[in-house]
C-alpha cells in the first residue's frame, strides 16, 4: 500500500532526525535509539515484501537498499566509529595552530 510505505517513510526520517540531533552524543539505550532500529528493522521487512510479490532486476533492488534503506544508517554508523583522533582539529599535538 503507498499511503502505508509514505507514513513509514516519514517515520523512520523523523526517527533518523531525533538519532542526529544528538550526535555524536548517541546513547543507544534512548527511546528515540531504540524506535530507530525497530524502524529500521521494519523498514526492511516491507522492503523485502515489497520486492518479494514483484520482479525486478537484481540492479534495481540493490540500488534501492543502497539508497533508500541504507545509506542514512551507514553513515550515522561510520560518524560514530570514527574516533576523535581520525577527525581534524584545529590543533597539532604540540598545541600550534594548524590553520
């Protein structure tokens, strides 16, 4: 059902906007954390449904997971594990300003 796939769309976004503003600060045992994976989760499921009562090409699906399933959590995922020393600062370990 489209009007079904757009209200689950529309959440699992503002679930994604709840888990951002508190980035880098993510506490997975929050509330909006935890509506987030379950989204997430069924978001996935519909997808497969989805893709299961239709053919299409194996490009087609793979570009839809890609894009529209997992590419918001791939890379909330990579900022987390990025560890501080990875990203730039203004400051060098000698305490002389970089820029």
């Amino acid at each position: 059902n489209s009007s079904n796939s757009k209200l689950q769309s529309s959440g699992i976004n503002a679930e994604y906007g709840q888990v951002i503003n508190q980035f880098p600060n993510i506490d997975m045992l929050s509330p909006a954390f935890i509506a987030l994976i379950v989204t997430m989760i069924l978001n996935h499921v519909t997808a497969y449904y989805f893709f299961r009562e239709r053919f299409l090409s194996f490009s087609q699906i793979i570009a839809y997971f890609t894009i529209l399933v997992w590419l918001v959590p791939i890379q909330l995922i990579l900022g987390l594990v990025a560890g501080e020393n990875i990203l730039p600062t203004s400051t060098n370990s000698r305490g002389s300003n970089l820029l």
